[in-house]
C-alpha cells in the first residue's frame, strides 16, 4: 500500500499533540507539508517529530495548493 502524503496546518500545540503526532506514527501516512503563521513552531514540530524534507508554508493557500499533498 502506498502511503498517503499530508499536510498539517497548524503547529501549535493541538497540531503537535494530535494531528502531528499521530500522523508522525502512522504506516500509512507520510508529512510531507507543514503550515503554521509562526516558522519557530514549525522548525520545533520538525525537529520534536523527526520529521525530514518536509515544506514549510506560512500561507495555507499555498500548501492546499501544493500536488505533492
């Protein structure tokens, strides 16, 4: 089964606790994109989840448009 790539927007600490998280742990999924207005919270998410050649975006317009989401 292929992995279904996701964005998050949102990285505050509902993000990080629910979506991130569980997304991070998941065989299925694959994060492919963060958003959030502040880029310090995204680097952290990043870095907390070890999360690797993800894009960051501080418009959502921008990830929904992204194809690889």
């Amino acid at each position: 089964m292929d992995k279904v790539t996701c964005g998050v927007i949102g990285c505050g600490w509902i993000g990080k606790l629910k979506h991130i998280s569980y997304l991070a742990k998941s065989e299925n999924a694959e994060i492919t994109a963060l958003c959030d207005t502040n880029e310090a919270a995204m680097q952290e998410a990043v870095k907390e989840f070890g999360l690797t050649g993800v894009r960051m975006y501080t418009d959502y317009k921008e990830l929904c448009a992204d194809p690889d989401v």
